[in-house]
C-alpha cells in the first residue's frame, strides 16, 4: 500500500485516527499530510477543492522535480520522443480541469523546448493527442482478431482489403517518411457555434478555435455548477435543460478575427443567453451588416433551427 487519500468530516480528530491506523500493522505506518490553501497532492495530481465544494485537479510535482526526460540529441528514435510528447499531453488532458489545461500544455512545451525538441514535433503531438482524447470513438473501433502486420502499408493496399482488417506496419521508414507532405488541407476545428436550451427558444452563442475541447469545458462548467458559466445560470434560473451533444459549429472558420465578428453579430440578432455578451460591434455596424442579404439569410436560417 501506498498513498491513502481520504475525506473525513471537519470535525475529525485526525491524529486519533491516524494512530488508530497505525496499531492495525505493527509494520506498517502511515504519516499524515493535511489540505492547505494550495490543495492536497495524491499522486501526481494535486486536488483543489473550489468554493462551491467540487475538487478540481492539476499536475502536482514534486519540488525536487528537474523535468529530465530523453533529449532530442540522443539517440533514441523519432517515433520514441514523438510518443513521450504525446504521452505528456495526454496526462495533462486526462488529469488537469479545464481551467489548468492552458498553463499545463504551455508548461510541457517548454520543458521539450529546452529539451531542443524541435516546435513543429511538438505541436504534431498536441494535436494528435487532441484528436485522441476529445473524440469518443477511436479506441473502441480497433478489432484485436483481425490484424495484418505488413512492412509497408499504403492506401491502396487499405482499399482493396476487407475494411474489417486493420493494418499494421512494423516499419517506420516507411515511404510516407520519405516524401515531402504537400496536403495543407487540415480540416478546421473552430468557428462560432451554438448551443441551443431544450426548454426555450433561447440559445448560448460562442466562438472557438477548438469545438471539441471547447464542448469539453462547457460540460465541466456545466456539471460542477461554475456560477461563470451562461450554461449553468440559464439551466439554474430558468430550470431549463441544455445539452452540450445539441451543440453545432453554424459557421466554420479559422480566423480569429472572422469569428469574434460574427460571434458579435449573432449575439446582437438572435436570441442568447450569454452573459458576457460580445460587444465587438455597435449598433451602427450592426445595421450596415444587416443590409447583407446574405447575412439576413445566415440569421434567419439560424431562428429556423429549432
Ligand atoms: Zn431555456
């Protein structure tokens, strides 16, 4: 056995307990670590509780920790550090509440940074963690039974398989390595979307550069009842249900501007819930847009869904 978290009522004699504990087993003796303002460490995590009770988690380390892992100059192969990267990011997804995520991933970038990974590496491997661990489906569909280890896979070779078999290749110089990858097209993740309340005819308007992972902090705010969160206080004021999985992207794009603009425009002509509301354009602007025969189609396209 090792670490033990437990939650006690406040008004516990802690070290009455902790004795008790310690006559069970002559050998084994606990010690005792107590909440402070900072949280409570179990593991690698470090638990907070907020003021509406509910825990929140980040990655704790220990103060001794000098982040030492594989460096870039070693000879270990690409496929190795990629996957350290990976697992790194992927820790960070499944262990800190939204609200840590940022500093955690910006924290990790720079432990690899002076580890002379190069920035294109390691943001290959935020985003391939991001596509595992914010869609629901990946790891279920693999089928064990049905695997074909082959040197060299290519597309062809998928396409006159069974699409029952999965493919797998015990090379990794294989000839994708060695040609130069032209295909820009990566498919966009962010917009302006909306999430519709089930109870009204009212809305919650938002932008993003990342839907899924966006989705992901509106349920969290959503199921600890973040007082910040324009989901929680419709859902709390009005009793109203809202479901993040109703969500949809109405309008996709890139550009940060693009989305803040339209995000502001939305809010101003639909019905929204939104606390904070966008107030990127005024009245003047707002009329002049309205004038776009194509923008009052997009609105009144938008009021039709139900
Ligand atoms: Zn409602």
């Amino acid at each position: 056995m090792d670490d033990v978290f437990a939650v006690l009522p406040s008004d516990s004699h802690l070290n009455n307990i902790l004795s008790q504990l310690n006559q069970c087993v002559p050998s084994i003796k606990f010690t005792l670590e107590k909440e402070t303002d900072v949280g409570l460490p179990f593991l690698d995590v470090l638990v907070k509780r907020g003021s509406n009770g509910f825990p929140s988690f980040k990655i704790y380390k220990k103060a001794t920790h000098n982040d030492s892992y594989v460096h870039w100059f070693s000879p270990h192969p690409k496929k190795i550090k990629m996957g350290i990267v990976v697992g790194f990011f992927t820790r960070a997804h499944r262990i800190c509440s939204p609200q840590y995520l940022d500093d955690e991933i910006c924290r990790i970038r720079d432990v690899f940074k002076r580890l002379a990974y190069p920035k294109l590496l390691v943001d290959d491997a935020l985003s391939r963690c991001r596509k595992r661990f914010y869609s629901s489906d990946a790891a279920v569909s693999f089928n064990f039974n049905n695997v074909l280890v082959v040197p060299i896979a290519t597309q062809k070779m998928e396409k006159i398989l069974h699409p029952d078999i999965n493919i797998i290749t015990n090379n990794c110089n294989n000839i994708g390595s060695f040609l130069k990858n032209t295909n820009h097209n990566t498919v966009t993740s962010g917009g302006v979307y909306r999430i519709p309340c089930m109870d009204c005819e009212s809305a919650y308007i938002g932008e993003t550069n990342d839907f899924k992972r966006r989705m992901y902090q509106h349920e969290y705010a959503l199921r600890t009842g973040d007082i910040n969160s324009s989901l929680y206080n419709h859902r709390v004021e009005m009793n109203h249900r809202i479901r993040t999985s109703d969500a949809g992207l109405i309008m996709k794009t890139d550009s940060a501007e693009k989305r803040l603009l339209y995000e502001a425009f939305i809010i101003n002509n639909v019905d929204s819930f939104n606390i904070n509301k966008n107030n990127l354009i005024d009245r003047f602007t707002n009329k002049v847009l309205l004038q776009s025969s194509k923008l009052t189609y997009f609105l009144k396209n938008l009021n039709n869904i139900t």
